[in-house]
C-alpha cells in the first residue's frame, strides 16, 4: 500500500470519498460540498486543510484522510484535526485505516505537535473499538458544541 498526499486533479475523488462516508454516517443529504470549494480548499496557494489518500497494491484509492492544523494554548503546539477518515467497505480489513492514522501520528511526532484528536459517531461501534486499540480514548469531560444555521446568523447579529 502508498499513501500520498491528494493531488490538485483530484478533487472529484475526494468529494466521491466525502459522499460515500456521508451514505455510511447516514446522512447522504448532509453532504453538500462542491467541486469548486473541494478544489479552492484543498488545492490553493496556502492551504489550511489537507487530504491523503491511501492505495491499495495495484495503485486504486481506496481510503482517504482529510485534516488540518488545530492549536493547543496549553502545549503551545499544533495538533492535528482528523475531519474524515474512511476506506471503502471493500477494501476494510486491510490495514489502510491504521496506516492512514499512523500516517498522521507520524506527521505529529515529526512536526513537534502533541495532539491528534478526531470525533466518532457514538453508534459506530467498530470504530470505537479500532480506535481504542490503537491507544485512543474518550474525553469524556468534554462535549461538543455548535452554533449553525439559523442560531448562527442570530448570533452573528447581535
């Protein structure tokens, strides 16, 4: 297996990637990136996120990671932000997930960082219990808030 960094003529693979594992969270219709913000995020002159691929032996995609730089006032260092990983149901067993977070750990231990975090759906069992073997753990005194749509604008005009 390889696993490269996303190239700038790619990104219908990656938006064909973000689909599939937005039809595996079950949530199709959430999925509303286009090709135009794929390529101007992923592929601009300074980039603030990132994505990798991961090939099986004959050179097909069959995984990715997308991810960007997050900071840690407390560390004073970057962390990295794991947006999305997933490998195509067909291809799992293989070992492209563990190669991709080590991929990414690495890129951590080498730059310095001291954080790599990323969230999981709380019904994805097999997942769950992926990460956890791989030293990952619940940060259970924490939880997740958001201001979104129609709260969002309210906010922004106060």
């Amino acid at each position: 297996m390889k696993i490269r960094a996303a190239n700038p003529h790619e990104g219908q693979v990656i938006l064909d990637l973000i689909l599939a594992l937005a039809i595996y969270e079950k949530e199709p219709d959430a999925a509303k990136a286009t090709l135009e913000q794929i390529n101007s995020a992923f592929f601009c002159e300074n980039p603030s996120v990132f994505c990798d691929f991961v090939e099986d032996e004959s050179g097909a995609i069959v995984g990715f990671a997308t991810w960007f730089l997050n900071y840690s006032t407390w560390t004073g260092t970057h962390g990295i932000y794991l947006e999305d990983l997933f490998v195509l149901p067909t291809a799992r067993g293989h070992g492209y997930g563990k190669a991709l977070l080590v991929h990414l750990a690495k890129t951590c231990v080498d730059r310095g960082y001291h954080r790599f975090q990323w969230w999981v759906l709380d019904w994805n069992a097999p997942s769950i219990e992926f990460y956890k073997s791989l030293g990952a753990y619940f940060m259970d005194e924490w939880t997740i808030m958001r201001v979104d749509g129609q709260a969002l604008r309210e906010l922004a005009s106060q």
